[in-house]
C-alpha cells in the first residue's frame, strides 16, 4: 500500500486549558506558530507526504475549527467529527474508527514539526511491517508529563511509560487497521495508556526518531515552535543548495 492509500487523522478535540491560562483567546487548533495555525501545519505536513484523505475531530466548542478547514482546505477529502470527547484515547478511537481500510497516519494537532521532517517520519515509518504500530518520537522533551520511550537498535520499543528515558513520544502515531480495530479494556483513560497496553501484551510497536517536534500546550512553546520552524527552513535551503538547487 501506498502513502497515497493511508488516510490521516488529527485529534484537535482537546480544550487547549494551559494556553487559554496564558492569555491566549483563539481555539488551539487555530493558534498560530509563525503566522500558520496549527491545523494548517498537520494538513500541509500530511499534503507534502502525499497523503489527501484525513479525519479530523474538534470539540463542541471549537466548531469554527471545523467551518475554517471547510473554507481552506477545500481540495482535500476532510471529514469533521464535531464531538466533545473525555479523553485523549476517545478522541482517537473517534478518529481511527472513521476511517476505511488499511493503515491511519495520526497526529495531534499541536505536534509541531518541520515538514521535511515529517516526510521522512512518514517514509521510515510506512517501510516497518504493515501489520505494526509505529511512533514517532524525539530527544526534544517539551511536555510537562512527557511518555518516555526506548528503542533498541533495531528501533523497536523496548520501553515505554517508565519514569526516563531516551526518547518522548512526538504525537505522531501509525496505526495499521488490526490496531484501530481493537477494543481496549474499559478502564484505560488516556492514549497514553493504550499504547503502554499496547507494549504489555506484546503489540510489535517501533519507533521512528525525529530531531524535534514541539507539543504546543503553553504560550512558551509558540515561540520554541517558530525557532524550530526557522531552523528547518535553515536546513531545508541549505540541503537545496548542496544538491544543485538554489541560486545559480
């Protein structure tokens, strides 16, 4: 299967509490990081990997959310799930439940990262079996409660939700349809601890590292995600020019 048959989802259904604590008046998903809101970027990333089908879901309260994807993103093929959710792991039942067939590319909509970077995620990830989960995670720790993961060195998860580690996950989850299939036990609350449930009972998880992605949850990280956003144009332009590309 090819990227261009994964569909995408985006879970945009959180209250965005910590950055409406720091003054910030718009709903998250249209926080803006270098004058791009932040479901733009997750769109436009899933665009530059070649993937146009893409579930998002948004919370009863941020229905303009789903009214601006509408009037921006019209060449896709979006579906908006409008529902106020109790949890992290509701939200992305709703979003990989959605979809159709074969394997679901996930991120939550404040998981902010360069789209080079996203693309290769994607390539490196969709190369693991087709029959197993994978994450993307990161040495970049910038969550107040970050899910700590190892890998070994064939980068399969050797550890997960311990108090340390190597890695943080980086909100950005491939999911194969066996997965979105499954029926967790009840008292999981969190996505959190799907994918610790996941890992117990021996789910082949694997990791994919990416530099840094930001977890938008405070006004602080706005400004960590444009320095982030600078230094990947940086990079982008300079592997252009290395290659034959830029100014003659």
């Amino acid at each position: 299967m090819g990227v261009s048959a994964i569909t995408g989802g985006i879970i945009a259904a959180g209250e965005g509490s910590r950055l409406r604590r720091d003054g910030v008046a718009v709903p998250k998903p249209l926080v803006r990081v270098a004058g791009m809101p932040l479901i733009e970027r997750v769109i436009r990333n899933f665009e530059t990997a070649g993937i146009h089908r893409v579930v998002v879901i948004v919370n009863d309260r941020d229905r303009a959310c789903a009214d601006w994807i509408r009037a921006h993103v019209p060449h896709l093929t979006v579906d908006c799930i409008v529902k106020t959710t109790a949890s992290s792991l509701e939200s992305f039942l709703e979003v990989t439940r959605a979809a159709e067939g074969g394997r679901m590319l996930v991120s939550t909509v404040d998981a902010w990262c360069p789209p080079s970077d996203f693309s290769r995620f994607v390539a490196a990830a969709t190369a693991r079996p087709s029959d197993d989960t994978v994450l993307g995670v990161t040495p970049l720790v910038a969550d107040e409660k970050p899910l700590w993961v190892d890998l070994d060195g064939d980068g399969r998860v050797s550890a997960l939700g311990e108090t340390h580690g190597a890695f943080v996950t980086a909100g950005l989850y491939l999911v194969p349809e066996r997965i979105r299939r499954l029926a967790p036990p009840r008292e999981l609350g969190r996505l959190r601890d799907f994918l610790a449930w996941l890992h117990r009972s021996g789910h082949a998880l694997w990791g994919t590292v990416l530099p840094a992605v930001v977890d938008v949850d405070r006004a602080e990280d706005v400004a960590r995600a444009e320095a982030l956003e600078r230094d990947g144009r940086s990079r982008d332009g300079s592997a252009t020019m290395s290659t034959g590309g830029g100014i003659a």
